[in-house]
C-alpha cells in the first residue's frame, strides 16, 4: 500500500520517499530517483524536501530562464512601443499640451472611506 503524503505532494504528483530509506538504503532511493526523475522526501509522511534527478533540474532551470527570457522580451516590446510613440508628429504636441495644464487635473479627487 502506497503511504498517503500530505502537504502539496499530490498536486505535483511527486511519489514519496521516506528519509528512513535514503538513510538506511541510498542504493535503493537512488534507483527509485533515477526512474522517477523527482521524488518526495518525507518524514511522518509530510514532504520536507524535493530530490530531482540531473536532467530535471537542468529541464526545471531551462524553464524558469525561458520564462524570465518570455517576459523579459514582453517589457522590451512594451517598451519599444511606447518608445516609438514619442516619434509620431503628435508627440510633441501632446507633450505640449501637458506641460501646459500646470497640474491641473480634469476631475478632482476624492476622500472617503474607500480611499
């Protein structure tokens, strides 16, 4: 009968495997991570740690860095957009038109509870 883990095991579907065996027996841990890719170290059968085979680390940071690269490109895009505003014929008159309302606003702002 395979041991129930609590904690946030199930929703990764990490198999577990108890800290009693990477003890006593880290041949037999070692064949099950290599197998697995990723297991569940528990104690009392509450997760206390992830064990991730090589390939799943580096697959594991490959995505975190494409990611991070994903939304990197996405603020250089928003960037370069609003960047490129700045050289339409508007621009400057919009700028202008700015500067000109000296910190006037059209609607005032509001006090109460909510604020």
């Amino acid at each position: 009968m395979k041991p129930q883990v609590r904690d946030h095991a199930a929703s990764y579907a990490l198999e577990p495997l108890p800290a009693t065996t990477v003890r006593r027996d880290w041949a037999t841990a070692k064949d099950r991570l290599r197998a697995k890719g990723v297991l569940a170290l528990t104690t009392h059968d509450r997760v206390e740690a992830v064990l991730l085979d090589p390939a799943a680390y580096e697959a594991l940071v490959a995505r975190a860095e494409a990611a991070d690269q994903a939304l990197l490109d996405g603020l250089t895009r928003r960037f370069d957009e609003r960047l490129a505003a700045l050289g339409t014929p508007e621009a400057g008159d919009r700028l202008r038109g700015a500067f000109a309302r000296e910190g006037r606003i059209d609607t005032p702002p509001r006090a109460g509870n909510a604020f």
